[in-house]
C-alpha cells in the first residue's frame, strides 16, 4: 500500500472524533460521493482528487482502495480535514417539554438548558382537551467545531442529539424531537373559535424554527447570581409520581448530575446500551396518543436494550442445552432489582407478557381495536390503562436506578437511590 494511502487509513481508523465524523469529514473535503454497491463508496470525481471507502459484508470499515491514487495537494487536504484543529462551539436549539420551563441549568461543561425569551412564541397554557402542551426551551451543547461549515454542521447535530436523547431519558417530561423527519398535517389552532363555533383546519409543517432559534457561540450564556434555577425533587418521588397538576413547572430529579456523570464515564458500547434505552423509552412516551399498545411495546424494548446476557450456565444432562435465564426473566429481574415498590407492581408481572402478544400482533389492548380506547368504564380497560402509565414509569425508574447502581450491588439502592447518594 502507498504511504500515503496508509497514513490516510490510520488517519481514518484512529479518528479522535470516531469513524461517522471522519466520513463526515471526507464528504465535507471532496464535496461529493457516489457508490454503486455496498461495498464501496467514490469520494471525489476529479483525476488525483478521489478516494475509495471499502466496506465489508456488514457494512464496516474495511480500508481504502490501494489502486486508486491522490495527488500530494489532495492528500496534504484530506489529512488536514482530518486531523484538523478543533474548535470549542456552543450549539443552541430548541427543545420540548411537557411542562414549562423556567430558570436555566448547566451540566458542568456538556450542556444547559434555559427558557426562552419571552419574546419567543410559547403555549399560552399547561394543558389543552385534557392533553399537555410541548413547552419550547434552549439546550446549548458544547461540541468540537471545525472551520469547515458542512463538518461543523454535522459535529453539533451529533453532539446535540446525544445530550437530547439523555436528558430526555433521565429528565421526565421532555420530548426529544431532534432528528425526526419533518412532516406536514392537518391542524386545529387551539386559540381560535369559540363554543358556538368550530375552528377551520390548516394544513401546515409540524415544527418550530425562527431567524435565530440555532444559533453556534464560544461559550454558555452566562448564568448569573439572578437567574432563577431549575429546582431539584427527591428521586424516589420524582419518577414514581404520576401525571402532574395544571401550572406546575419543570423540575430535575436530584440525582441527575450523578446518572449523567456516571454515564460519561461508562465505556463507548455501554454509552450505547444506554441511549438505546433512551430511544425506545422516549419512542414510548411520543406514541402512547396514537397507540398505548405500541408504546407498551417501545417501553419492553426500552428495559430490554438494559438487560444484560445470561451468563453461561450448566448444561441440562438429558438435552445437553445451557441452562440460561430467557429474556422474560431477565426483564423481569431486572424490574424487581431496580423499579421495586407498589408503583410498578403490574409492570413488573405482566408487561413482558403484553409485550410478546402485542408484538407478535395477536392482541391489542382492549379499546384499541373496535372500542374508544380506555373509554369504557369497566375494570379491563382501567386495568389495561394503568399498565399502559406503569409500563412507561417502570421503564424509566429502572433505567436511571440501573444507570445509578453500575458498580453497586442492588441491595445498595434503597428508594432507588445509591448510598452514596443517600450519604
């Protein structure tokens, strides 16, 4: 291989920023990429000034083409966007909540988010119809910029999303919308009309943007001895507690700057396992209006990217299979161990059954198939609608308890709170 080929494929391999933002940064270089297979992937079109990506049977990086060649300036360019100077930036965006926010709170050097100016449209009530309202806020996300806008662009979409997707995990009420494809649909202004009239439908793009909602600085908005903080709840009663009351505000759970601390110091593949967690359980929380079924089933999947693999156990002497837990039990005891208490009671014995029914689509909860869903008054649909919440509310408390006990033993949670915690 070339030399110059093989400094390129280091340069590649051991990326400071990872293998996506590399790619990134070659994209952002030639300016464009083509591929006709799965196996490769054409940067650049011009004599001297392209570079192969070679790719195996599963899609991973298996090196750079050696037949083909750059040229000492384009090598001296590539190798620049690669290892590049970093830049300190602050990305701002708007993110949801389903209660207001007020005051502002910073995660050491990671993030803070903050209310938005009064100036900026905002619900003018908690709830409408019975359904809350998502209430706009700021999270600014530190990142490590590049000179080049494209890359930068890419650097703190990515870095954004990762803090969303946390904070939207540990944090209850928030909605992570970041990512999601926009859409256009029919809407009804909640402000207009009147009790003898009915509101004309809109159609419209589901969104919020303004001049100057995303906007990249060198540093946090200060905050301030005036500033109002986000309170603080204990955490037991912080994740345990249904619902909320109309006018209530945002709060953080007492224990957040330890599960966000100890989920940065976890190694990149449990980082991983984590926000998978936080994937399906805020999956869970945007689809339980459309389907509680569904959202019970993105709750299950949301313990189970947590459940760790059985170890091996001894084989059976008549079959001679290893006799492991299978992942209903595992669900299970994981439930027990990290979202104990009344609360979660039926979470704890029936979700995963509801889980395989529903996702093998034999059943539905019961008001999901020719009924108003959870509109009848009768036992079935009060006991499916409470296991729908429980499904939702165990999912979270044991992710974060889970999260809160790495490296603990289970009887140290009392509550759900570490002893260290505790002390």
């Amino acid at each position: 291989m070339p030399n110059q080929l093989r400094a390129l494929e280091a340069a590649v391999r051991e990326h400071d920023l990872g293998l996506s933002d590399a790619l990134a940064s070659l994209s952002a270089c030639f300016g464009q990429a083509s591929s006709t297979n799965y196996s490769e992937v054409v940067y650049g079109t011009r004599p001297g000034w392209s570079l192969t990506v070679k790719y195996g049977k599963r899609g991973q990086f298996a090196g750079l083409d050696t037949k083909r060649d750059l040229d000492d300036e384009a090598r001296a360019e590539v190798l620049t966007m690669l290892r590049g100077r970093r830049t300190h930036r602050v990305a701002t965006t708007v993110l949801f909540s389903y209660l207001p926010v007020a005051g502002s709170w910073r995660y050491r050097d990671w993030f803070q988010i903050s209310a938005v100016p009064d100036t900026f449209p905002q619900a003018e009530y908690s709830m409408a119809g019975g359904y809350p309202l998502p209430h706009p806020f700021f999270i600014e996300v530190a990142y490590s910029g590049s000179e080049n806008k494209q890359l930068d662009d890419y650097r703190s979409a990515v870095a954004t999303r990762e803090a969303t997707r946390l904070l939207s995990g540990v944090v209850r009420h928030i909605d992570d919308r970041l990512g999601s494809y926009p859409h256009a649909d029919w809407f009804i202004p909640i402000d207009s009309g009147d009790s003898t009239t009915h509101p004309s439908p809109r159609l419209g793009w589901l969104g919020y943007a303004l001049d100057d909602y995303h906007r990249v600085a060198a540093e946090f908005t200060p905050i301030t001895a005036e500033t109002r903080a986000i309170p603080h709840d204990p955490h037991y009663g912080y994740y345990a507690k249904r619902g909320f009351t109309v006018g209530q505000l945002l709060t953080l759970p007492e224990t957040v700057e330890d599960a966000l601390s100890t989920y940065r110091d976890l190694p990149a593949l449990d980082q991983d396992r984590f926000l998978h967690w936080c994937h399906w359980l805020n999956h869970a929380q945007q689809i339980s209006n459309l389907s509680a079924s569904a959202s019970t089933i993105a709750a299950a999947q949301a313990i189970e990217a947590l459940t760790p693999e059985s170890p091996a156990g001894a084989k059976c002497v008549a079959c001679g299979r290893e006799d492991r837990l299978s992942i209903r039990a595992r669900v299970k005891k994981l439930l027990e161990e990290y979202a104990p208490g009344d609360e979660y009671a039926a979470a704890r014995q029936e979700l995963y059954d509801y889980r395989s029914k529903f996702t093998h689509g034999s059943s539905l909860f019961y008001g999901e198939l020719r009924h108003s869903a959870f509109g009848e008054f009768g036992p079935r649909s009060w006991i499916e609608r409470d296991l729908s919440h429980a499904a939702l509310l165990a999912a979270r408390t044991a992710g974060v308890n889970y999260l809160l006990g790495l490296g603990r033993e289970p009887s140290d949670l009392s509550n759900g709170l570490p002893k260290s915690a505790r002390e």
